[in-house]
C-alpha cells in the first residue's frame, strides 16, 4: 500500500503513541481526605445524654 504523505502518516502514528502514553503514565487523582472523626465524649448533634448536674440527679 503506497501512502500519499508518509510524513503525516509517521505524525498521526507518534501523536497516537504519545497519547497513549500519556493516559498510561497519568497518575489516578487521590480520594478527598475523610472527615476526621468526633472526640470521644463530645457530641456535634446534641444526642449525648446530659450530665446528671444538668437533669437535677444526683
């Protein structure tokens, strides 16, 4: 098979392999940090039982 250009033929066929690469070497984006975690003993919700000086138990 005779090419027209063989110059633009060796472009496409380099562009092409450089993709590639590029999408092989690419390294994959790092998972957004987890939210740290409450203290122990504190609550962000208000569902933590009162201390007994605040419910009038002794």
């Amino acid at each position: 098979m005779k090419l027209r250009n063989p110059l633009l033929a060796s472009i496409a066929l380099a562009g092409a392999g450089a993709l590639a690469y590029l999408a092989r070497a690419k390294r994959p984006q790092l998972p957004e940090p987890a939210a740290e975690p409450p203290r122990l003993g504190y609550s962000r919700n208000g569902s933590a039982p009162a201390p007994a000086s605040e419910t009038g138990g002794q």
